[in-house]
C-alpha cells in the first residue's frame, strides 16, 4: 500500500513540474499550447549572414574561381594563426624567463596577458619581461609591481601606435612622390607629342610656301634651268 501510494505521488509531482515548464515556455508572439522554439522577434525584419557556407556568387564562379577562393582563405587562415602563435610564443618565452628569475607567477602571468591584450608585438614581450625582472630586484612588490607592468606595457603600446603612425607617413609621402613624377613623366610626354606635333606642322607650311631661304634647289629645276639658258643662245648687242 505505501508503495502505491509513493507512486501515486510521484506521478503527481511530475505532472506538475511538466505542467510548470509548459506554462513558462509560452510567450509573445505564437500561438497557445506551442512551445518556443525561437526567441521573441525571431520572425521579424530581415535575417543577416550567409544563406550557405560560400560567399555570395558562389554558383556563377567557374571551377577555376572557386579553387583559387579556397586557397586564398586557407592562406588568410594560416596567416593569421602563425602571427597569433608567433606573438603567443614569446609571450610564454617572456613569461617563463621572467618567473625563473624571481618574479611572482601571478605577476607574470598578467603581464604575459596584458600585454597580449594590448596588441604587443613578438619583439616587445622580451624586453618587457626583462624589465619586470629589473622591477622585482629593484625591492618593488604587490601593487606597485603591478602599476609599473602596466605602465610599461601601455609606454610600449603607444611606441608601436607612434611607429605604425610614422609608417603609415613614409608610405604616404612616397605614394605622393611615385604620384608628382608619374605626373611629370606625362608632362614630359604630352609636351613631346606638341614639339613633335608643331615641326610637322612648320614643315608643312615651309613646303606649301616653297623652299627656305637657304635651302638647296632641287636638281631637276637646275636642269631645266641649264636648257633654258642653252637654247636661248647669246643675247644680241646693240645696233649701232
């Protein structure tokens, strides 16, 4: 009898819980006795994202197009992933050399991430570890350890900003220089084509208004001028 009992509570107990869950699980926006399946709003506005795992195109691109896609992220992945572990490497480099060497673990692992997150580069994480390592002997402990960390990594942070940005400077002065002689070497060339253009046009004119002033006559025009001479004879003198 206890058993049946025991059972018959049970049951009600789980009734009960489903019954609970069931009316908890409706909410705006569907209709009753559905459970959700989708957060409120689900439905509305337009959805963002790619329908497929290709980019948009994808069906119109020749076998050739969709090949060289796939090499091109895999490059881009692989990229990516070999910067990430290059700057993960040294930051672990940094870290080690500078608990070995006496620095707190808690401490070096903060500057080891800080200094990930702050965008240090591979070649900054070994100096840095070096001057915490200067820190630690010099006395300096708990909060003014950390302080220093900090300061130094954000120092380091705005050197690397200070580079990129002088960087960025000499690339633009050149793309401005390559532009100015590009520039002057189509100058050059369109004054070439009108000096060329202006002694064909002289030339013209020299040989529609006759020949020069010092120009030699042509040989025919001697010739012809050699009979005329010869068949006119000597000329006749006076009478007396």
């Amino acid at each position: 009898m206890k058993k049946i009992l025991l059972s018959f509570l049970i049951v009600l107990v789980l009734l009960w819980s489903w019954g609970t869950v069931f009316a908890q699980s409706r909410g705006k926006g569907k209709k009753a006795g559905q459970l959700v399946s989708h957060p409120p709003g689900w439905k509305q506005g337009k959805k963002q994202g790619w329908k497929t795992e290709f980019p948009p195109g994808w069906k119109s691109w020749d076998n050739a197009k969709r090949q060289q896609w796939k090499h091109g992220l895999e490059r881009a992945k692989n990229a990516v992933r070999k910067q990430t572990e290059t700057r993960l490497n040294a930051a672990l480099r940094a870290l080690e050399m500078a608990a070995r060497k006496g620095t707190p673990l808690h401490h070096a692992e903060e500057m080891a991430k800080t200094g990930l997150e702050r965008g240090l580069g591979p070649f900054d994480f070994e100096p840095l570890g070096k001057f915490v390592v200067e820190r630690v002997r010099a006395g300096l402990k708990g909060e003014n350890l950390a302080k220093a960390i900090h300061q130094e990594i954000n120092a380091r942070r705005q050197e690397r900003k200070r580079l990129r940005e002088e960087m960025k400077e000499k690339i633009r002065q050149r793309q401005q220089e390559r532009k100015k002689l590009h520039q002057k070497m189509k100058e050059k060339k369109e004054l070439g084509k009108l000096r060329k253009g202006k002694s064909l046009d002289k030339g013209g004119e020299e040989q529609e208004n006759g020949r020069g002033k010092h120009s030699r006559p042509h040989p025919k025009e001697g010739k012809d001028k050699g009979s005329r001479k010869k068949n006119e004879g000597p000329k006749k003198g006076r009478r007396s």
